[in-house]
C-alpha cells in the first residue's frame, strides 16, 4: 500500500475511536425517549399540608423527583382558595393532566366567548361547530335558523369582557368541566326585515351575564375544550 492509503487508514481509526469515546456505547440501560404525551393514569392523593411532597407526574419514579405540593399545584392555588371544593377538582385535573394551568384554560375561555357570541350574532355555523357540544350546538342552529326563516338580523358589536372568573369545576369520569362567569359588554340589537328593532337597542351598551360550562377528555391529546352548557347569571 502506497504511504497515502496507510495515512488515511489511520486517520479513520483515530476518527473512530474519538466518536466511540465521546458517544459511548449502548449497554442496554438507556432511558426510553421522552413522550410528551404520556398521561399518568392514576390520581394522586391530595397533600395534607404544604409541607408534603408529591411525585411529579409523568416522571420515572426511581429518580425519585418530589416537590412540595404547594410548587406542585401552586397555579391552581392562585385560582381557587387552598382547601375549598373548586381547588380540590382542579387539582385532580392537574394530577392527571401535568400540562393543565386554570389561568392558560380562562384566557382561551375568554376567547371561546367572544368567538361564540359573534358567531351566534353573524349566524356562522362553522364557527360554531366547532367550538359548540353536539347538544349546545343543536339549539344554537335552531335559534339561527328560526332567525333566519323571520326574516330578522342580529346586529352585534363586541365591546369586551370586563369579568371572567372559575366558579365551579368538577371530574365526570373522563371528562373535565369547568364552569365560568363572564361580565360581558355588548351592543346587540336584533331588527326585521323592513329594518324595525324587534328586540335589544342599537345605540346602547348593555352589560351581560352568561355562566358556561366547558369540558374536554383530559386524557386525550387533543386540548381543546368545548362549550357544553350556559345559563344567564340574572343578579
């Protein structure tokens, strides 16, 4: 062999060596790869005492990670008061669910609302499939379609949430509900076909009250929740 071949030869064999000492070899220990879907399946108790520690879920148990509960459901206590029903629902969620955060669910609530009540205003039914329960969309389409076979419009303007707030949440089964109040600001009027106000006012702005319900299969990789009841909050 030519003085070239023998050098590249042994070039290779220092390459190779270096590789194998700085990736290692398998030994048949290896951590599985990380899923980001995993659920944990079982409930956790809940912590007596801010002094106890909870197992993070989703996470090998011979690690032994723990950290005190008051870190581990620390979004939750910020939402609802420590030891009151509602904290105790939303904790089981997080238990099953370690992604879940009450705060990032009431921003996406807030937009849910918004997106509803214009879509029930503009009668977009798409909109609303989507965002609706089979049950809940039913007799908003029938309310549209009754709207529309009257000849009348619904003329709505947005003006904002002033309030929006958790006040119940509860586990059934599989499924996680959260209800919610909204204080809501609007202009809405609905008007006939010759363009008379059958009902509402055009020109003023009228503060509303709605109590909603959401849900979604915590368990299930597809996050969104869909509204499954309402109610008029009257004071």
């Amino acid at each position: 062999m030519s003085f070239g071949t023998i050098f590249f030869i042994v070039l290779a064999a220092i390459v190779l060596f270096q590789l194998r000492n700085v990736l290692g070899r398998r030994t048949g220990n290896e951590r599985p790869p990380f899923d980001p879907y995993t659920r944990t399946e079982a409930r956790r108790e809940e912590a007596a005492s801010n002094g106890n520690v909870v197992t993070l879920p989703n996470r090998r148990a011979e690690e032994g990670d723990a950290v005190p509960a008051r870190i581990l459901y620390e979004k939750i206590d910020k939402m609802a008061t420590p030891g009151s029903p509602l904290n105790a629902e939303l904790r089981k969620m997080r238990d099953i669910d370690p992604e879940f955060d009450p705060a990032e669910f009431l921003d996406g609530a807030k937009i849910a609302y918004e997106m509803i009540v214009n879509g029930f205003a503009d009668g977009d039914r798409r909109v609303l499939k989507g965002l609706l329960s089979a049950d809940v969309y039913a007799d908003f389409e029938k309310a549209i379609t009754e709207r529309e076979a009257a000849g009348h419009k619904m003329n709505s303007s947005f003006v904002g949430i002033g309030d929006a707030k958790i006040v119940g949440a509860e586990m059934k089964e599989r499924d996680a509900h959260i209800t919610v109040r909204f204080v809501s600001q609007l202009i809405s009027a609905t008007v006939g076909a010759d363009g008379e106000v059958i009902d509402g006012d055009p020109e003023s702005v009228a503060e509303v009250r709605d109590v909603w319900t959401f849900a979604r299969d915590i368990r299930s990789r597809d996050p969104n929740w869909k509204l499954v009841g309402t109610e008029s909050d009257e004071v």
